[in-house]
C-alpha cells in the first residue's frame, strides 16, 4: 500500500480543513514547497495536493503553488480541486503533474470523464467525496442524492482504475478512518482504492493495508506528529 502524504492548498499556503468547514481553517506552512521537501527528506514516494479554492471556484486557484511542489520534490504527485473541463486537466499534466482527480465534474458532468479517460487513461483519478452515505460536491457545500455504492458501481463501469474516497466526517477531526467504509467497497469493487480522512494513527494505516487497499492519505495526523512518516510508509509496506 502507497502512503500519500498531503498538501491543501489555500492562498498558496498548505493548510488543513476540520471536516471539509472553509471556516474552521489552520495554516500549517506559508511554503507548501518546503513541505514537500519534508515529505522527500522523510522517504515519501508519492504527494497528493489539493486546490482548496478551486474546489470552489471550479478553476485552477493554486497552480504556481502546485509547480512549486513540483519543482521542490521529484515525487508521484495528485491533484485535485476544481478540474471541471479538459483545459485544466491538460494544464495540470503539462505542469508535470502526474494524475489528476476529477470530484464534482465526475459526478455532475460524465461526458467530460469520460472524454478525459478517454485521453488520458489511468492519469484520471476520480475523488468522492462522502458524507452520511451520499456523494458531496462543489468543495463539500454540496450534497448529492448519489449513494456511495451506486456511484462506485458508475466509475468501476465506466473503466476509472483510481478512486480516492473521503469521509468527511472523519476529515481533520483525528477520530481516525472509518474502516467499515473501506472495507466494504474494497470487497465489493475492483478499483485501486485510496482511503482519505481520519488517517491518524499507525494503527489505521496497519488496518487499511490489511484490506489490500491501494493507498492510503494522512493529512493532519502529519502536521500534528501524531504520525511519523516513516513509521507509516514502513506500516504500508
């Protein structure tokens, strides 16, 4: 299992959100290149960033920010937050970046998922979003009436090979993840599934490889040191 250590981004400034709420707010670094730094420093393979304002505003918010990351860390990297048409995808991927993750387009828009699976193949990811059991769209100020269940079923038909799944109760709030949630998609679908949210112990990372998931992402658990990054990549293994 890959250890995804991230960076949320906001005003060019890695921050963290408790439980998807814009107002309950913490910057943990004016410089989210250093950070990656840190994650390199630490032996961290992979990098998962998110635009926290484009999540919003449905266009790139944060890209000097992200190139940054980029130029700072020879690392696997993820992007998501607003990428809701083919020129931001393309801008991301020229920028160097790896995989792009598709949320609220994915749900909202399936035409252009599957114009950019077409073209890009496993350089799209798809990230859900859930809360209380349904998909939340639009930077979680949203809900939709999609069930998990149904919408994971959606993505596996239309040939989406990485879905990463958020809950976002457990989000930023250190309660750690929510296992039973894992567990079921993992036994039910065939995606490489990459567990978000709630990541705070080694325990949970111990318990997420165990089910065979692809990746699991620690966020605030890092920034607090509840989590060694070391210790967590050795617990994947």
């Amino acid at each position: 299992m890959y250890i995804y250590p991230a960076i949320d981004l906001y005003a060019g400034q890695a921050v963290r959100l408790y439980r998807g709420d814009y107002a309950q707010m913490t910057v943990y670094s004016p410089d989210p290149a250093q950070v990656a730094r840190d994650f390199a420093h630490a032996g961290a393979k992979h990098i998962h960033l998110v635009d926290l304002e484009g999540a919003r505003t449905g266009k790139p918010e944060n890209l000097a920010a992200v190139r940054s990351v980029l130029e700072a860390a020879p690392l696997f990297s993820q992007v998501g937050g607003g990428i809701r048409g083919m020129e931001t995808v393309k801008t991301y991927l020229n920028a160097g970046v790896d995989r792009v993750i598709l949320g609220t387009a994915a749900v909202t828009d399936p035409d252009f998922l599957k114009e950019a699976l077409d073209a890009y193949g496993s350089r799209i990811a798809v990230g859900v979003d859930l809360k209380d059991g349904f998909v939340a769209i639009k930077g979680w100020t949203e809900t939709s009436p999609l069930e998990a269940e149904a919408f994971f079923g959606r993505m596996e038909d239309l040939g989406v090979r990485t879905v990463i799944c958020t809950d976002i109760s457990r989000d930023g709030a250190m309660e750690g993840t929510n296992r039973d949630l894992y567990r079921r998609l993992s036994q039910r679908f065939s995606i490489d599934l990459i567990a978000s949210g709630g990541v705070s112990t080694l325990e949970d990372v111990k318990a997420l490889r165990q089910m065979g998931l692809h990746g699991a992402i620690i966020g605030k658990a890092y920034y607090l040191g509840a989590i060694d990054l070391g210790q967590a990549m050795e617990a994947a293994r």
